[in-house]
C-alpha cells in the first residue's frame, strides 16, 4: 500500500449502487472520495449548455481546455457554479454515454482523476482499475440486475422530486450497459483481480460490511 494512503476503486454499471457504497468506504479509511461519474456528467453539461456535439472535434478540445471542475465536500463545482444536482438531471443521464466515449474527453480528464488520489482515494466510475489506477491497492465490481438498478435510479429520482416513469428508466440503463461496455475507448470491464460483488437484493448495510471486510483483508488489516 502506498504511504500516501490507500487508492480503493470501485468500477460498475449504472445504478449498480458505487456512489452510496464509495462515499462509506471513504469515510471509514479516512480518504477523500473520487465520484468519476461527476466529472463527465460536468463535461456533458458544459458542453451542452454551450451547444457542442458529442463529437470528437476542434470546438470540444478547446473546450476541454476551458473546463474548471472542482469536488469539495461532496459538491461539483463547475466553471465556480455548484452543478451537484444539475448534473444528475435525466437530461445529463442521456447525454453523458456519448462525451464520456470520446477519447480526448478521457485523455483529457485522465491527470485530473490521478490528482485527486494524493493522499489516498476511494474512487468510483467505470474504468478506475482497468485505467485511471491499474495499480490500485483494491479493487471492487459492483453490479446488479438492469430492473434493481433501474429500480434504484427510479426511486432516487422520485426522492429528488424529479418525474420518472420505472420502464422508461430500465430503457435508459440497458442503453446506458450497452454504450459502456461496447465503446471502443476504456469500456466498462471487469479487471481480472477485481472482487465481483452482485448487490440485488443487499442492503446498503449488508454491501457496505461485506466490502469493509474485502478491502480489510487485502490491505493487510483483516483477522
């Protein structure tokens, strides 16, 4: 394990339960925590509001140059205006797939996630340990069935006070699946010495102790 503080990273589809489940573990390491996920859906805002396409062209690298993302405490902070729930909007959950494709838009945002993990990380999103840190001390899959993610995503949305309808949510996360993991740049897989951890029908509890103890044992802490 680094001295710095350990770089835990948690990679896995829509919904599949990674930001409720990071923000704990970094809670009991005493790390920050790394929502990935929030960096590209502040892309996909900017670029929307700007009105560039998901396209990888001249207009969108200078605009990569321009972006200003912070995290702090839990906040997104684009350009200085707190986007937090902004960029949680339906709207933002269809256009992300297409910018976050983009191989600039990666190579782009690569040093900035690196940056973050200076004293430690628990990071989130879909290719932390196949890419942003292939040399994490840990590394975790989450996963669940498309109905239970859609589930999820239905209920937050709801609890957001924003409309949702449950079978057009599971449209959106098995066309989100599909985008992740057939995109030719950084697709969404299972790195060979991930721990594989299916959470339908888990608790957060139940998710959060069992990987407590995973990430215990291979940092050298467990009984």
């Amino acid at each position: 394990m680094s001295p710095r503080g350990p770089v835990v990273v948690l990679d896995g589809p829509a919904g599949s339960g990674k930001s409720t489940v990071a923000k704990a573990l970094a809670r009991v390491l005493g790390v920050p925590h790394l929502d990935t996920g929030a960096i590209y859906r502040s892309v996909a805002l900017y670029m929307y509001q700007h009105g560039i396409p998901a396209e990888d062209s001249d207009e969108l690298r200078r605009a990569l140059e321009e972006i200003v993302i912070e995290m702090r405490d839990e906040r997104v902070f684009l350009c200085g205006l707190d986007v937090t729930e902004e960029i949680r909007t339906p709207k933002v959950d269809s256009l992300v797939s297409g910018y976050a494709a983009i191989p600039s838009v990666r190579r782009a945002l690569l040093g900035f996630q690196r940056d973050q993990a200076r004293h430690g990380v628990v990071a989130e999103g879909r290719d932390m340990g196949s890419v942003v840190f292939p040399d994490a001390d840990v590394k975790i899959f989450l996963t669940a069935s498309p109905e239970e993610r859609a589930r999820r995503r239905h209920l937050q949305r709801i609890s957001a006070g924003v409309q949702s309808d449950y079978d057009e949510v599971l449209r959106e996360v098995q066309e989100r699946d599909r985008l992740d993991t057939q995109r030719e740049c950084s697709p969404l897989q299972v790195d060979p010495g991930a721990f594989v951890l299916d959470t339908t029908g888990l608790s957060l509890d139940q998710v959060v102790e069992t990987l407590e103890k995973e990430v215990g044992m291979r940092l050298g802490k467990g009984a």
